[in-house]
C-alpha cells in the first residue's frame, strides 16, 4: 500500500507509472485517482489508470479511461495504440483498426502500431495488406521480434515458405531464449520433412520451456514420422498432463491409434480435439478420415470438406459458385482437379455421374490427363488446369472456362462421393471409366504377344515419393521376391518417380532378370501411355497409389498392398466402386510377407487358371 498521497503531480505520475510496470495494479489507480483530484485534465494519469484497470480485466471501464485521456490529448500515439490493442481484445476489431491507423496518420513510422495493425489484419485473413505493414516495421526496427514472429506465420500461411523459414532462422538469432520461435522454426522444418531439424528444434524449445505442452506434443509427431510409438504416445500423454485443454496432443493419440488400426480409440481421441478446438480444420479433416473408415459415409463426407478451409489448400481464383448438392437439370457444373493426380483418377468415378445429371459438364484436370480424359467423358467440355503458386500455396485459375453465359456451379472432385457416393445403394454395378488410346492398346498389345510369355503382370513397389513415414506403406524391392519368381509370368515395370530402374538394378540377377522395363516409356507423364499398357495386362499388383486406381479406372485385375486401415475401402473389405480391385492388407508393423504370401498363392493359381484357357 503507499504510504503517502502524492503532492506534486510529476512526482506522481513517475511513481504510478513504476507500480504499473511492477504490477502494483491498485496502487497505479489509487495514485492516478489523487493525481485528477489535483489536476482534472491530466491525461497521463487516465492513461496509466486505463491501463492498470485493463490489466485488472475491466476492459468497458479501460477503453472509457483511455478515451478520456485522447479527448486530453489526442496526439499521443501511445494513448492510441493502447486503447486499439483494448479495444481488439474486446472483440472490437474494426474499432481497433482505427486507433491504430489514426497513430499512423500522427507518425506513419510508429512501429508498435504498425505491428499491431499488421498482426490484426492478418488475424483477419487480409494477409497482403497485413504482410506490407510488419515489413514496414520490420525496415524501421530490423531486430524487431514482436514483427518478425506474426510474418512468420503469414508468410507460412501465404505459401511462402522459404521466406518464412529464413525469417525464423533470423528469429532464433535474436531471441535464442524464446521458445515460440524454436517451435514455429521446427514446423516449417515438419513441413519441409526435415524430421532430424525439426525434432532438434522441438528438443530446444521443450528445454526453454518444459513447462508448456506444445513442444511435447510437437516431438511427439516427430517420433511417430520414425515410428517409434512408444515414445510418441508418451510425449503425447506427457503433454496431456502438462494441460489437458490443447487438442494438438489428443489429434496425435488419434493419429497413433489410427495407424494401429485401432479406429474407435482415434474417433474418441480426435472428438476430444475437435470439442476443445472446434475451429481446427486439420482435426476435422483427419476425423473424416477415420470416420470414412469405419463406413460413416455421411459424417465423414461432410467433414471431410474441412480439407478446403487448411491453410495450404488450393486457391481457386474466379471459380464458379459452390455447388450445394442442389439439382443440377439445366445447369452447368464445373468439376475441379484435385492437387494429387492419384486422387483425381480416385474421384473422376463420379464424373459420369455428374454429367448424366447437368445440362453442361466441364472438367478441369491435370494436364497429363488431358487427352485421356477428352477421350473418356465425351459429353464434357475438359480443360487443363492453370496452376501457378507453389506446392505450399497453389493456385488454380479459369481462363479457359466460357465467360458468356457463365457457368451457374462448381465442385471440387474431392467432393463428389459427398453427392453421388452418399449411401451404399450408389456404390453399385460401377464400369469402367478410362478409356486408353486405342492405336498404342494395339501398339503394347502386339508388343506384350511378341515378347513376353506367359501372364502379363505389370507392377509398382512405391509411390514418387517414399521417405519419412511415407515408407512404412511400401515393401521394399527385394520383399516381392515372392511375388517375382513366379514361374509362367512375365513382370513389367510401371513404377515411376526417379531412381527405380536403379533400385531394379541393385536386385540379384534372378530377380533383375525377371524384370521387364518399357524403354522409352514415360511412366511419370505420359499417362496415354501408362493407360495404354496397363490395359493391356492381365494383372497389377502395386500399393495404393496412382497405379492402383488406373488399374481400378480400367477394369483391370488389380491386386492392392496397403496398411490398415485404408479410408478408401471405407470400412469393407474391398473397394467399393472398384469391382476389379483386391485388397490384401497388413498391420503397420507386420512383416511384408503378410501381403505377399496371400498373393504369390493367388498368382499361383490364377497362372494355373491362364494356362488352362490358353490352351
């Protein structure tokens, strides 16, 4: 308590601005209070009193003590940041903006509100106005952490993520000792899928401050990357224990307990992060997932519209309106391409679905894709897609779409099962639906007949991209030994990426041997091509991948290794919509011979089934 009432007015406001600093929140009133008894009019002394009630947490009573101490003086830039930084955490945005941009007009230079001004505009999605102004401050005050920290997060969010990545670097330059920016600096390295950075920087940030449960959380998905889920439960839990109202570590136990196959321990763990953060639309759109895996067509297709809402989706400029699922007789639809070639063959089984039911159907697609898909939706207009940005922040534009008369819906191809694939009744008596160049059919076919005897089997061992966790769904070459000295059967090569042929190459001469490559052959881009062959088989066998679904897209026989669960079987043990697909699948941390075994029996007795009708 003081000990004295203050006499003369400097005097006070020097000590009630030194209790304000140390806390003594009472006390800065009690001495603001003598100091208007003595001078009506002080403006300082309703400022310090404003400040000292808002860190009480009567912000109505702050913002009323704030605004008196402008109607005083209404040149202080620092009376106007503080009333907008108020007035913002009121919920009172636009009127915060306008403090903040009236300090501007005093001094355009003043950094404090053009961070704040920044750091709202981007909380309100106006990322490129927000973006201009913390880089003003950032060209004032270089050093400037409070600047540096929201531009971070921008430049993430904008798909810029190299900028953001050196801006973090320079962050933890300036300020090793705080641990939000070794955090933010490790998820841009997750991002990257530079595991062995990113858990380094988590180490650093969870040393600063063990206290928090962001960083346990945050090494937890590290561990889980290198699947040791021993160790990722338990940072997971860890964090838990640390504060048990952050979903971040409750989205990892349902993550673990998904690649357990254990889904009704994840659909318990993602509905707990989902309740304390609502608005997360990662928690959402991973959800959907596991609940498309049990077979809960309905909530997992509307929650998994939550993928269009993340911060790296696609941006679609000028696209049509949305289409809500309302009919379509007489209107036009443009369908939308997917970012993964693989999910646009998946999802275009609802194409001709949804252009029995439009008046005008336009396709948008990848233009490897282009020729194939002209050729197998003839009644649609297709056009390729125009995509500019970066991988982080791609952007779709429409230019080739008509201008007059516009079209009235559009759809993202994601979304389509949502609409035409709702219930099980609309699963079945599916066909084919890619129709292969016919010229190089006979081309590969003539081919196959001169060269290769026996069973025609073309096959893939992995995605284009096999690093990080990604490898735990893919065999190794040398595990389809099994597979690959069955007598009687030709193997070719479909895989694609880089570095294959070199991986075939390393296998013992009796496997290599076994190995057809197309030379001169495309696998990677020329999907007339890719198409062409694999129709041309008698079987594929591959991972989940895109070879997997141009097999399916075909009708072709097509054997499918993959982890439990899978979300597109959705809760089956086939592939609905895929009758020509099989499934034989395995436990994350099973031995390949799992899949492999079940498979070389079948090949065995479909070469006997072979045989006996080609003779």
């Amino acid at each position: 308590m003081l000990s004295r009432k203050p006499t003369d007015v400097e005097q006070g406001l020097k000590l009630a601005e030194k209790c304000l600093h140390e806390g003594y929140f009472d006390d800065t009133i009690q001495l603001c209070s003598e100091i208007i008894k003595i001078e009506a009019s002080n403006a300082d002394a309703y400022y310090y009193m404003g400040l000292a009630i808002y860190r009480l947490g009567q912000l109505p009573l702050a913002i009323t003590h704030l605004e008196t101490a402008i109607e005083f003086d209404s040149t202080r830039t620092d009376f106007l940041c503080a009333l907008g930084e108020i007035l913002e955490n009121s919920g009172l945005t636009k009127e915060a903006e306008s403090q903040y941009r009236k300090a501007l007009i005093i001094d355009r230079n003043i950094t404090k509100a053009l961070i704040k001004l920044g750091t709202l505009l981007l909380n309100r999605g106006q990322y490129k106005l927000g973006t201009n102004a913390l880089e003003k401050a950032l060209n004032l005050d270089p050093k400037n952490i409070e600047a540096i920290v929201p531009l971070i997060d921008a430049k993430n969010k904008m798909g810029q993520i190299i900028d953001a990545l050196n801006l973090n670097l320079l962050a933890t330059s300036i300020a090793p000792l705080q641990e939000r920016v070794w955090n933010s600096l490790a998820n841009i390295h997750m991002e990257l899928e530079d595991w062995k950075n990113a858990g380094t920087e988590f180490k650093k940030a969870l040393v600063l401050a063990p206290h928090h449960s962001g960083p346990w959380s945050n090494i937890g998905f590290v561990y889980m990357n290198y699947g040791n889920f021993v160790s990722a439960r338990r940072c997971f839990n860890l964090s838990i224990r640390v504060r048990s109202d952050v979903g971040n570590a409750y989205c990892g136990l349902a993550e673990l307990s998904y690649h357990e196959n254990k889904l009704a321990e994840s659909l318990k763990n993602s509905e707990i992060a989902i309740k304390i953060d609502p608005m997360d639309y990662h928690y959402q759109s991973r959800r959907a997932l596991q609940l498309l895996a049990t077979g809960n067509l309905t909530d997992g297709w509307n929650l998994r519209d939550a993928r269009l809402m993340l911060d790296h989706r696609i941006e679609h400029r000028q696209r049509p309106p949305r289409w809500d699922g309302s009919p379509l007789k007489e209107k036009t639809l443009l369908i939308t391409a997917e970012e993964g070639i693989g999910d646009e063959l998946f999802f275009a089984s609802c194409i001709n679905d949804a252009i029995s039911e439009c008046k005008q159907c336009f396709i948008e697609c990848d233009p490897r894709l282009l020729e194939l898909y002209k050729r197998s939706f003839p009644a649609a207009i297709v056009g390729a897609t125009e995509r500019t940005g970066s991988r982080f922040k791609p952007v779709q534009s429409y230019d080739w779409l008509p201008k007059t008369p516009p079209i009235d819906f559009s759809i993202e191809s994601g979304s389509l099962f949502k609409f035409f694939r709702p219930n099980w009744k609309r699963f079945g008596n599916k066909q084919p639906y890619l129709k292969p160049n016919t010229n190089l059919q006979i081309f590969w076919r003539e081919f196959f007949a001169k060269t290769l005897p026996g069973l025609k089997v073309g096959f893939c061992w992995r995605s284009k991209y096999h690093d990080g966790f990604r490898k735990y769904h893919y065999a190794n070459l040398l595990d389809w030994a099994p597979v690959l000295t069955t007598p009687s059967c030709s193997f070719i090569s479909l895989q694609y990426g880089e570095e294959w042929e070199e991986e075939i190459h390393k296998l013992p001469s009796a496997l290599n041997s076994k190995i057809t490559i197309l030379e001169n052959a495309d696998l990677s881009n020329d999907f007339e091509t890719i198409c062409a062959v694999a129709s041309c088989l008698d079987l594929i066998i591959c991972p989940s991948s895109t070879v997997s679904w141009i097999g399916g897209a075909l009708g072709v026989p097509t054997w499918v290794t993959h982890l439990q669960p899978n979300w597109t079987k959705l809760g089956t043990n086939s592939f609905p919509g895929f009758p020509s697909m099989e499934s034989f699948p395995k436990e994350i941390f099973d031995p390949w011979v799992t899949c492999f075994d079940p498979i070389r029996t079948r090949l065995d007795n479909y070469v006997k089934y072979f045989l006996k009708q080609d003779r």
